[in-house]
C-alpha cells in the first residue's frame, strides 16, 4: 500500500481545481479528482500525466449522498493517506443563481446550502485518518460574499458565510491536534473555469469582468503556501471595486 500523501480535489474543473491539482501535484502528493460528470477526465488525467502526477478521477453528484459516498469508498481504497482536502465545487447551473436578499426565501437558502452539506460530510471522511496521523490540511473556496454584506447575492451569500466560518471554526478546533483548516475567500472571476467562458462568450458580461479576473494558478500558489505554512486561517483575494 502506498505511503504517498494524497490531495483530494473536490470540483475538479479547468479552473482552480486543476490548478490546485497540479500545484499540489507539483508538491509530492498524488491527486484524487471529484467532479460531477466524467466526460472531462481523461483530459485531466492525460495532463496531470505529462506533468508527472500520479492521479484518479471520480464522478459524482456530492450533492447526493450515495454517489458522494461511493466515490469517497473508492477513493479510499486507491488513496489510503490523504493528506490534504480542497473543497471548490462551483458551476453554472440554476443552484448557483443569486436571488437578492431582499427578496431570498427560505427555499432559496435551502437550495444555496446544498452545497455547504457535502462539505461538512467530505470532512467526516477524511479527518479520522489525519487525525490518526496527526497531520492534515482542509482547504475551502468561497466567495467574498462570506466576508463582505453583497446584498445582490443573498442566498449565495449565506452559503458563503456559512462555509468561511465552517472553516475557521474547523480550524480553531483541531490545530492542536495538528491539522490545519483555512479558507480561500474569492472575489473575482477565475480564469479558465466554466463561468469565465461563460462570461467571456458574453459580450456585455466580458466588458463588465475586464480587469477582475484572478489567475487560478497564482490562487492555487497561495493555497499551496497556506498549507505548508500554516500561518493563517484565511486568504482574500479581491479584484472587486468593494
């Protein structure tokens, strides 16, 4: 069985999670990918490859706790040490729609917490290992809406909010027992990913994001830093006129 450490990267897209994938990669750890479907995942795979990382890729919905669980099962078995956890999931379907706070609802909330949920369970997974280890680092991307009243986002703000202190919190209660838990805190539009080309096919929408877009790799490059320092819970990034 290996001893390698693991990286496992849940929302494994062309943006920030393949950059943490390979930035990690780059560290020593082998790579467990998660993402929702697996039509892009040889591509993945192929260029984690060229770069020298050893990598598998899972499918599943994590918002469905069975598909979450078998993927976590088969992960286990092929990556027995997982050192690190990185929680970005994202996307551009209708759960990510911002509803304004004034007119948020309770259902708005509950759809927008779908994604905190899996969060919290992917760390149940993983932490009697660290903790039995006495090592370990949890990462978690979200927005600055977490950070910073964004009426405009509402429900998603929530979400934010709840995920940023999920983790701080987490990371509070478990540095004595020597496992790390900070919190990448986004605002700005990160290149490569699927809402960037969402956004740049826009004519209007790419006017609007000209000049606040991050580069996922220097992103990744923090988080790699975060975790071998250990030296604060928190990283913003704000390329926002806020």
């Amino acid at each position: 069985m290996t001893t390698t450490p693991s990286a496992l990267v849940i929302g494994a897209g062309p943006g920030l999670g393949m950059s943490i994938a390979h930035r990690f990669g780059a560290g020593g750890h082998r790579v467990a990918l998660v993402s929702r479907s697996e039509k892009r995942h040889q591509g993945y795979l192929d260029a984690l490859a060229a770069a020298g990382v050893d990598a598998t890729a899972h499918a599943a919905d994590i918002r469905d706790p069975q598909q979450l669980n078998a993927a976590l099962d088969a992960i286990a078995l092929e990556h027995p040490r997982i050192e690190v956890l990185y929680y970005g999931p994202g996307g551009v379907d209708d759960v990510f729609r911002p509803v304004p706070i004034a007119e948020t609802t309770s259902d708005n909330v509950r759809s927008a917490f779908t994604w905190v949920y899996p969060a919290i369970d992917i760390v149940q997974k993983v932490l009697p290992g660290m903790r039995e280890r006495g090592t370990g680092s949890v990462l978690i991307a979200g927005g600055l809406s977490g950070q910073i009243p964004m009426p405009a986002l509402g429900n998603l703000a929530l979400s934010a909010a709840a995920l940023r202190n999920y983790a701080l919190t987490l990371n509070a209660g478990l540095s004595d027992m020597g496992i790390y838990a900070g919190t990448l805190t986004i605002g700005g539009l990160v290149e490569r990913g699927d809402i960037y080309e969402m956004v740049s096919n826009d004519e209007e929408m790419s006017k609007m994001a000209a000049g606040r877009t991050l580069n996922p790799d220097d992103l990744a490059d923090v988080a790699w830093d975060m975790h071998r320092k250990r030296d604060r819970p928190e990283e913003t990034f704000n390329v926002l006129d806020l």
